[in-house]
C-alpha cells in the first residue's frame, strides 16, 4: 500500500498489505481481524454531529443533527462515551495486541449559520426549517467537539496538523489544523491522545487507479499515525521476536511524542503531542539499557515497587497505559442528564507515582471543567494513561510505585516506559528446572512441591525472586496455595479432572511464568444393578418394549431403575445409546434423561442431555453423549430414560414380532413437560405390538461389560392414522430424482403426485405404488427445472389426507472448466495449489505422480468418489493416482512431497447428488517438480496439550541463534496464528493462543528460515 510507484505519495508502512473494508459492520470486521491476529488497524470515519453542511434530504444548506429533547443549542454526542465507545473498548479489551486508530473529526470548524439564517434539524415529520440559535461545534472556544469511537479509552485517536517541512525542532511549529476537534470526553479524559501531519496530504487517490490528490482533515493525519506505529510494531519484532501489547503501543506513542502546544504536558487540542516515529524506534532500540520498556500484570490488592537510578541533569520520564475494562455509559431517563454527563468510565483506576529524596513526583492531570488551562500534577483519576516528566532527578535512587484504588475485578495487565533511568537488573527471571507434571488418584493427602530452584536470576545481581500463584483452570478441583518456597495442593475428595496452575517469578519489575498440570485421576467404583448378582460396574437396561402411541404433545418416557451401593458415589461420566436401527429413514431426535426416584417412579430431573441429532440409516449405532457436569450420585435409587422428541420413532423389531418395522405416526410431535406412567411387566399382553428401545449405561472407569437382564415396559395408547410423511428428496440428477416418504406397516398402497406448478397440472397424478415401498424414482425430467411431490395412502380404514409437498430442483451439469492452476513450494516440503473455480456445484482434484493423466483417470458419471486414505487437503499424497473431493475450495495444500518428483494436477467440475462430471469442464495443469529444503533440526520438541483448546505451547531445544517463527496452518494452508521468537540459551518456549480458532486440524509450521518441520495438532 502507498509503495511509492509516485515518491511523492509514498506511506509509512509502504511495505505492507493493507486489508480494507467499509465502515459499515466494523466491529464484527475488526473483532474477527483481531483474532486473527492483527495489530493495528485505521478507521479514518465517524458519525455526525452537530452541524454539518450538505443535502441530507432537505436541500442544499446546514444541518443540525442534536437531539433536542436533550439540548436544543449543543449536540450532546460531542465528548458523550456511548455503546458504540463501549463496543471499541471491549473488542480492544479482548485483543490485548491489537490498537485501533480512530480519526478524531473535523467538526471544530462546523460553526453552523449566522444567527437567525434557517437551517435544517430534524423533528416529529423529518427534517424542518429553525432559525433557533445553536452553538457552533465545539462552542466558541472549540473544547468539546469530539464525537464518536475516537473517545474510547482502549484506541488511539489523532488529531490533526499542519505539515513541518523542515522537520520538528521546538513546540511551537506545530499548528493546529483548523478543522481537527479538540477534547475532552465528557468524563475529563484527555481526547486527542496524539497528532499528525493531516493539512494537504497527498496521496492516492480514489477516481481511478493512477490518480492522485492534496487532502486534509483527520482522516489524513490518522493514517499516517497507523501505518507508522505499525513500523514500530516490526521494529520490535525484528529485534525481539515479539509483538508489544497494544497498550505498550499507545504508551510508547504518548511517551516519545514531540511536545506542542504553548505549556508543557498534555492538554486536550493536541493530546499527549506530535507523533514522534524516530524517537519511539530508539527507545525500542536502546530498551534495556538507557530505556526501559516493561510488561506486567497487577494483581487485586497488589503493589508494584521498581527501584531506578538516575543522573544529575538526565531527565527522567515514565509512562504508564494499560488496557481497561470496557466502561459503563452513563443511562437515564431523564434527557438532559445525558448532556455533559460527567460519569467517569475508568473501571481500573491504576496510579504510578515515583518517589524518593524526600519528594513524590505525580503524573500530570487536566481540568476538564477549564479545558485551556495548562497540565498539573496530581491524581489522575480519569484516564487509563499516566505520564511523569521529571527534568533534572539529580544522582541517586528512587521508587516507581504501582497501586490501584477500589477492587480489580482481574488481574489488570500494564504497559511501562522508562527513559533517563537504569534499572539494577534488566533480565527476567528464568525458568531453569520446570515443574514436573503432578499425578494423583482421587481422595489423595495434600502434595507439597519446593519451588526453590525453579527459578533463577540470570543478572546474578541479588535481587530476590518473588513468587505467586495467578492462575488455577480449576478452582473447584485444588487450591494451591503458596507460603515462600512451599507450594501446597490441596484437592477436592470428590472431584477428578485435570487443572492448570501457573507460578510468576518477579525479579525487580520483571517477569517469568511457569506452568504445570494437575491430573487428579478418579478412582473406579461398582455400580450394582438393582436385580443383579455381579458388582461388573455397569448397568443395561436390557430389552424394553412399548407400544408406539400419539400422546398428544405429551413425551413418552422409558425409564429403568438401578441402585448405587451403600457408602459409594457414583459419578455420571457418559451414556451409550445402542440400537436404534431402520433401514430407509433417519432416526428422530432423541434424549437420554436421569432422575431421581420419588415413591418408586421418576422425581426430579438430574440431567437432561438435550436433542441429539437424528440418526442415518441403515446401520446399528451405539454413540456415547458426554455430560457436561458430571452428577454426583449419592446411594439410592435413580431412573434413566430414552425419549423421542420428534414426529415419529422407529427402531427395529426384536426376533419374536413378525410384522416389520413399527412407528409412531401423526403430526402431533412427542414432546411436553411431563412423563407419561410406565408400567413395568413381565411380558407384552397379548396382541400388542412391540419394538426394541433400549439404553446402555456404562461407567467410564472400567468397561468390564454390563448386566444381561432384561427389563419390559409398556406405554398403551391409541394410533390416530392422519397423513404419511414426505422426506426429502435424493439421488438428484440433471433428468431424475427419487422421492422419499416414511413408510407405514397399515398402508395397503401409496398414491403419489409430481408437478412442476404446484399441483396446477401433473406430470405424475396418482401413481398407485405398493404399501412397502418408501421411495420411487421420477425421471424424464428436465434440467434445473423446479418440482413438487406429494402423497396419500390407502388402508383398510380408509384414504389419508395429502402429506406435506417437498420441493426439489433438478441440477445442471457444469459447463465452465476451473482456470489458473498454479503451484508453489511454500512452505518447503509441500506444494500449494491454486485454481479458479468453474461454475460445477464442486469438483475433483486428481493429483498423479510420474506420468500425465490419461482418459482412463477420468471419472464415471454418477460414482461418488472420496479422497484417497492417504491424502486429503492438507494431508500426504500416495504414490499412485489420488483425488479430492472438494466444494468450494480454490486452493489445496499438500505435505510430505518426495524431493524432484514431477506431480500433475486436473481439476474436474461436478454437479448433482449422483455427480455428473463434464469431461469438457476439464482443466489438466502443466506439471511442476518439488523442491524440498532440509528438515530444522531441534532436540526435546515438546508441543501439548494436543488437542489443545485456549493455547498451545511449544518448547524445544533449538542449537542455532536465527529467529525462529511458528505457523498454525488451517488445512488449506492458510497462516491463522503467528510468532516469532529468539532461541536464548537454545531454550524455546512459545505459546500460541486458539481459543478463537474454529475446532479442528491444523499444522504447526516451524522454520528458521532455511528449514522447516511440520508438525499436526488438534483444537478442540
């Protein structure tokens, strides 16, 4: 972007790829980037307010968009933090490494119309004619003109200025542009946080794509700060394998701005100052040494003392930013309450303060209630940014003091600057002997771990190491608690699972973490079922029957009782379903439910597992529903349940019913809130018809089989025969479809109508078809033509109603061939491919190694073809002819390559349920050689957990000193999580946060630029 193909409108970041967007649906576009790992991202837009000069509907003048029920003379949206401003800062608060730049406006200059000329403002019938005075935008003195996101807490908002050709050398060449709105936010918080060279920009412009222009406004300044603090990002990566959180973006910026304005500090017409790119590039350069920039976490309760030293006539300056809770706006009933409402929306109010000598240096506060006053020193109350300039310390040490006021509801992670100081020791503790994995069984005795020797200081400079315990995954499981060197696991004797429990390591002012897991293993108990002799821990239902009835929106339950033994708790980890079974339709959707027992029947309800899908034919399933809270089941008697929640339910029938398949029919779904009464008998009574439901319930601790007793149940009712029920169509071609209905045992014959005008006219009326069929066959179709079918059915009682129409569309062969097949070796070995897509509803991928295609590689009309075992998108290729089976996919990436082999590629369109491949729509790709780099060698990989679901880790030994970057691939190769990093001491240890990555496979790419190894993981 602004690569500089005209030097003269050459950007910042002229070596970057810019991803845009509009402004419309920003924050669902900015959440999902930031996900995604971006880093700073501009939005030269916001609303309107106040005047503005235009035609919005009324013709050609000035409009005056206030509210005015609130104020009929100021636009209370001006310094007002509102939902939107909520929004930024919550999407910010999620994305800790990602600042959103905001334009600060143009509305300073809005003065609206001379006293008594009419303009427009909008009323009950739209926008009407006032001559009513209103202040112009910012009032006479032009404080308080800023609407919008800009005024969030967690985003940078930039103001604008006049250019400085000859570059910056004192505050007074920065002017302020005319146009550019001052703060402050309602609540007093210093708006703009910086400014920009934003007067008569030229750049690229938007009438075609060679033109260009001169522009001003903020939309202008507020790019140029992007793409610089997007400069600074790289600079530190390239020189610390990370990135900086974006609060120490926002800190780093305010730090080293160039001073403007006519006093010193900020002050709310230039914010903080002039963005001063170079200086903030040496401070990343020279940190460490005489900068000092520092990332933490402050704990609820917690102080965070620093010793510095400083010189005599070495200023010293220190900044403090940390992204905050999203705040509360200010709500009421009340109108006008919303008009310069001064509700402050600090959430964690953290202060620095520095101090030593017999002096306390504070940071530097505005009055908000006296915009133009200069900057003083006190508490800042209102800001989530602190800054303290000391021009001359003198020689000697001082204390840097972090506190907060009120509680912190988490622990608040904060971004400091230093510059004119040096700190005792500028290395973090390391971790040099990890602790080791705990394991242990349920009920165990307390675990105590020394942590002594965990830990080391690396600067060997005597400070002491501060231990603390910041994160437990599992409070409910263990409690650690940690006294010096002593840490204690103490755990829950009814509980197992497993808990991660972090320890940070804080050596003067920096910080290591170290993190184990605790696997608390459960042990296994008997469960007795309630009529057998054999402690086997499980329990089988066994074989109950019932009639298959319509109970009027009522559910039908089946229930067996079983017994915990006295003195054991059982807990409830899984449930097997086995059994279900038709041969031509789905199964319903299907509960697993478990109760108390209450006078011998079903009590309270204890766990519900909620709808399970419905079940594809044929096959016998047996499919496990995991609870999500295992129950602890005290000694007693419980009942567990299998319920039909939809139309119908089929199953198969035992081997003593010779009639066949049996269901439930009607409209009337089977669902309500109260079980029906299940008798429990020996046998069925004579001539009633029965099938086989029966559940499996299995104690996850041991599998040593279940009870081979059989229990009987009966649910009586009456079958009400109403319409049958028409299932989608399948087995769509270009000419034919088969319908499909749900097949009914009393249905002597079926009568079946095709139209392609709603029953209008026929092309099939009344087709008598035999009362075991459930599908036909219509042919003689035309191509991508809309149909419809229905059907009755006929038995000795009489002819059903018209079941419900389904819909169905006949397909189209594909006639356009996919184009551009490209490859690449990136990353080494493997072979991305790339193609554009024909117009096939999805298509085949061959890929052969050695020889070209031949017609006998072509595929068959109506044979369904699936990826070959050993190869799939993202997986390795065999040595003989493969293929895949895509959809949408224009691209595929392929591992594990052999080094100068020939691979060739075709892409073939399909379209239909039974595909209908057009060899015309063929494209066969020129053929392309691998070429493979060494395998990176490392020792002790380690990457887990895997499957992994908020983060992966990875840790190796690594022997070289290059950069290192890891890659999570999606599997069509495409980079979703990135970092690189250092090896130090050939130690590596990375994390990768996943928890906003969909579940799934991925590939974990590791180079150091030369060589690569991959490796698969799973997020679950």
């Amino acid at each position: 972007i602004a690569q500089g193909i005209n030097p003269s409108a050459k950007g910042m970041a002229f070596g970057a790829s810019l991803d845009a967007f509009t402004s419309s649906n920003d924050y669902s576009e900015m959440a999902l980037a930031a996900s995604r790992g971006m880093l700073v991202s501009n939005h030269s837009y916001g609303p309107i307010a106040g005047f503005n000069f235009g035609d919005f509907g009324a013709g050609q003048g000035w409009y005056w968009f206030g509210n005015t029920e609130v104020s009929t003379t100021e636009d209370a949206s001006f310094g007002r933090y509102g939902f939107d401003e909520r929004i930024a800062d919550d999407i910010a608060y999620q994305a800790p490494y990602y600042l959103p730049v905001w334009a600060a406006g143009n509305d300073r200059n809005d003065t609206g119309p001379a006293t008594g000329v009419p303009h427009f403002v909008f009323g009950e019938n739209g926008w009407e004619s006032s001559t009513e005075t209103r202040q112009p935008d910012g009032g006479e003195d032009g404080y308080d003109a800023m609407p919008g996101e800009g005024l969030a807490k967690n985003i940078l908002s930039v103001g604008a200025i006049n250019g400085i050709d000859a570059g910056y050398s004192n505050p007074n060449q920065v002017v302020i542009a005319t146009f550019s709105a001052f703060g402050p936010t309602d609540d007093g918080r210093i708006k703009p946080d910086v400014v920009g060279h934003g007067v008569d920009v030229f750049s690229a412009g938007g009438a075609s794509t060679t033109s260009y222009g001169s522009s001003s406004g903020t939309s202008f300044s507020a790019p140029n700060v992007s793409g610089s603090l997007f400069l600074l990002q790289e600079h530190y990566q390239n020189l610390r394998g990370d990135f900086m959180r974006a609060a120490t973006l926002r800190a780093l910026a305010i730090h080293t701005a160039f001073e403007a304005g006519t006093t010193e500090g900020p002050d709310y017409r230039f914010g903080w100052g002039l963005l001063n790119t170079a200086g903030a590039a040496d401070v990343i350069t020279a940190n460490g040494t005489e900068d000092h920039i520092l990332e933490n976490t402050l704990l609820n309760g917690e102080t965070f003392n620093l010793d510095i030293s400083t010189t005599e006539g070495q200023p010293l300056t220190l900044t403090l930013a940390w992204t905050d809770l999203p705040g509360e706006p200010f709500n009421s009933e009340n109108l006008p309450d919303f008009l310069n409402n001064p509700k402050l929306m600090l959430i964690h109010d953290l202060d620095v303060r520095i101090s030593g000598g017999g002096q306390t240096y504070e940071p530097y506060i505005l009055d908000p209630s006296n915009p133009a006053n200069p900057a003083n020193r006190g508490d800042n109350f209102r800001d989530n940014v602190e800054k303290i300039y000391v021009a001359n310390p003198g020689t000697g040490t001082l204390t840097v003091s972090l506190s907060h006021k009120g509680t912190l509801s988490a622990p608040q992670a904060f971004s400091m600057i230093i510059s004119g100081a040096t700190l005792p020791g500028d290395l973090p503790p390391v971790v040099a002997n990890p602790i080791a994995n705990v394991v242990v069984n349920q009920g165990s005795e307390n675990t105590l771990i020394n942590i002594a020797n965990v830990f080391d200081d690396p600067d060997n400079d005597n400070n002491a190491i501060v231990k603390t315990i910041i994160a437990n995954t599992n409070p409910n499981l263990v409690t650690p608690t940690l006294q010096g060197n002593n840490l204690t696991l103490a755990y829950n004797p009814t509980r197992a699972g497993i808990a991660y429990i972090t320890i940070r390591a804080t050596s003067n002012g920096k910080t290591t973490q170290e993190e184990f897991e605790v696997n608390v293993i459960a042990d296994p108990v008997s469960l007795l079922y309630d009529q057998s002799s054999d402690a086997i821990g499980a329990i089988n239902t066994g074989l109950p029957s019932m009639q298959l009835t319509n109970f009027d929106n009522d559910e039908i339950r089946i229930a067996d009782d079983f017994e915990v033994p006295s003195g054991q708790i059982w807990e409830v980890k899984r449930v097997n379903v086995e059994g279900f079974n038709n041969a031509q339709t789905p199964m319903p959707n299907v509960r697993i439910l478990l109760f108390a027992d209450d006078a011998g029947k079903p009590g309270p309800e204890l766990y519900d597992s909620g709808t399970i899908n419905p079940l594809t034919s044929p096959t016998d399933y047996n499919f496990e529903i995991a609870l999500p809270t295992p129950q602890l089941l005290n000694p007693g008697v419980y009942w567990v349940c299998v319920m039909a929640v939809d139309d119908f339910l089929s199953a198969s029938s035992n081997g003593g019913v010779t009639d066949g398949w049996f269901w439930l029919l009607g409209q009337n779904p089977l669902q309500g809130s109260e079980p029906k009464i299940i008798e429990v008998i020996n046998e069925p009574e004579e001539g009633e018809e029965f099938v086989e439901v029966w559940t499996d319930i299995t104690d996850v601790f041991d599998g040593l089989g279940t009870s081979a007793l059989n229990m009987l149940f009966t649910v009586s009712g009456d079958i009400t025969y109403t319409a049958p029920t028409a299932l989608p169509a399948d087995q769509i071609t270009p000419v034919s479809f088969r319908a499909n209905w749900l097949a009914i045992p009393e249905a002597d014959e079926y009568r079946l109508d095709v139209s392609e005008d709603n029953f209008a006219t026929f092309l099939v009326e009344d087709a008598v078809l035999g009362g075991e069929a459930s599908s036909f066959t219509v042919s003689g179709l035309e191509s991508g033509q809309d149909y419809q079918y229905r059907l009755r059915f006929l038995s000795a009682e009489g002819i059903s109603d018209y079941s419900n129409t389904i819909e169905v569309t006949t397909c189209v062969e594909p006639d356009q061939a996919a184009s551009n097949i490209t490859f690449n070796n990136d990353p080494v070995n493997a072979m991305r491919i790339f193609w554009t897509p024909g117009n096939g509803d999805g298509r085949l991928v061959l890929v052969k190694a050695g020889t070209a295609f031949s017609p006998a590689d072509l595929p068959v009309d109506g044979v369904t073809y699936t990826a070959n075992a050993t190869f799939g998108n993202g997986s390795q290729i065999g040595a003989s002819s493969v293929v895949f089976a895509g959809n949408n996919l224009s691209s595929l990436l392929i591992f594990n390559l052999q080094d100068g082999v020939n691979y060739f590629v075709a892409v073939i369109e399909y379209g239909c349920d039974i595909p209908y491949y057009n060899t015309l729509a063929f494209a066969n790709a020129s053929n392309v050689v691998t070429s493979l780099g060494e395998d990176l060698t490392i020792n002790s990989l380690e990457i887990f957990p895997n499957p992994a679901e908020e983060q992966l880790r990875v840790r190796m030994v690594y022997p070289g000193n290059q950069v290192l970057q890891f890659q999570l691939l999606d599997p069509l190769g495409r980079a979703v999580q990135q970092l690189s990093t250092q090896a130090r001491q050939g130690k590596v240890d990375v994390r990768l946060q996943t928890g906003q990555l969909p579940k799934g496979l991925y590939y974990l790419s590791i180079s150091d630029g030369d060589d690569r190894i991959v490796r698969k993981v799973v997020l679950k």
